[in-house]
C-alpha cells in the first residue's frame, strides 16, 4: 500500500523549505496508534477470564482495594504497550520509515520520552474502558463483538492512515474528538516533526496543540477510570 501511495504521490508539487517524508514514514506513527489501539482493547479480556473462572471472586473478597485492581490491570498494558511501540519503531526503521531523521542524541531521548507520554495515556484510557466491559459482560462471545464494533470506527475516523483534512465534515467532527487522532498527532510530532509534507499536503504541529492532544487522553483516561470503578464498586461475583 505504501508503494502503491508513493506512486501516486510522486507527480505532486513538492512544498519548498519543508521536508518531505514518504507514506510509509506517514503511516508509521498510525501502525504504532493502531496496536496500541487493539493491545489495549483487548487487555480487558483477562478480568472477564478470571470472573468466570472464578478467580475474581477471591481477589474482590480479599483485603486489596477494587482500586488496586483497576491500576494493576493498566499498568500491565501499558507496559504492554511500551514493548510494542518500541519493537514496531525499531523494525519501521529498519524498512525505511523516517523516524528522528537528523535529531541528535538528546533530541531522540526526548522524543522517545514524550511518545511513550502519549501512549501511556492512551493505552491506560482504552484499558479501562476494557475493564469497565469486562467486568459487565458475561461471555468473551459478547465481549469480543463489542470490542471489534469499537476498534473500527476509532480506527477509521482518526488521521493514522490519511489527513483528517480530507474528511467530509462529519467524519473531521469525529475526528476531532477521536483520541487515536491525538495519539497520531503526538507520534509525529516527536518522531517526524513539527512541520513536514506527505502525500502532497502540509502538516504543522505546534506545540500548543500537542499539549492539548495530551490534555485530552489524560482527560479520556479520567473519565474511562470514573468508568471502571463505578463498574467495580457495584460488580457482584458469584
């Protein structure tokens, strides 16, 4: 697909003064943002194992705070999560993908730093909200339907594999609050840049927005932890 984007790409006027980076380079930071995305959707899926399996009903009955729970089980995907990330950009870089293209040393810390931010923000938020589901389903049937219903449209309505610009209104709307968007943003800028072309379009990204883009997956990650331990605090096991 990256071949085939280039391809079509190639004619397009280049933008003077600004670098230009290819779809495979463009599409790096959506790759990383999509596992993420499945690994943390999917780290739920143990709590609904150890409930019906009868393991949850010890845990919930001994002294540890439900609370101690909910966190265990997100930092165990975010941890996850890290690994990922980091095997994905190291194999990327090696197929090509222009990541850190003239950083110095410093400048690479610093941008692994605040891209592991990002994902631990993001990945914390989607796993609670995979608790939250598994701790309310009963069958890994149902909770694997609603799961798949879930990772589509956030796929699909974020910028990981094309501009959100090209979105009809409604989709761009979509994309504006969509937190797989603000975790692509926060990629790029710190792995490409804050300004850089592809696929004949201009991209910037201040630091302003990248701050925001923060903001909200922390506010996404509150909001998805209110969820999981109002599920908790009222789940019966039997």
């Amino acid at each position: 697909m990256s071949n085939n984007f280039e391809r079509l790409t190639a004619t397009m006027q280049v933008i003077p003064g600004v670098r230009a980076v290819g779809y495979l380079t463009f599409i790096g930071a959506g790759v990383i943002a999509m596992t993420t995305l499945f690994t943390s959707l999917f780290g739920g899926t143990v709590l609904l194992f150890d409930k019906n399996w009868g393991l949850m009903r010890e845990t919930l009955s001994s002294p540890l705070p439900r609370i101690h729970i909910i966190i265990g089980i997100g930092l165990s995907a975010m941890t996850k999560s890290f690994i990922q990330a980091t095997v994905i950009m190291v194999f990327g870089l090696l197929l090509g993908v222009q990541f850190f293209e003239g950083y110095t040393a410093i400048q690479v810390l610093v941008s692994l730093f605040g891209i592991m931010l990002f994902i631990g923000a993001f990945s914390l938020g989607f796993l609670f909200l995979s608790a939250a589901i598994a701790i309310t389903m009963e069958s890994p049937e149902g909770m694997q339907a609603v799961i798949t219903l879930l990772t589509m449209p956030f796929f699909f309505t974020s910028n990981a594999l094309y501009p959100a610009n090209s979105f009809p209104p409604v989709l761009r709307a979509l994309s504006t609050v969509n937190p797989l968007t603000h975790l692509v943003s926060g990629i790029r800028y710190f792995a490409i840049g804050s300004e850089f072309s592809s696929i004949g379009l201009l991209y910037t990204y201040t630091q302003g927005e990248v701050i925001v883009s923060f903001l909200a997956l922390l506010a996404f990650a509150g909001i998805m932890f209110l969820i999981a331990r109002w599920r908790f605090t009222r789940v019966t096991v039997t």
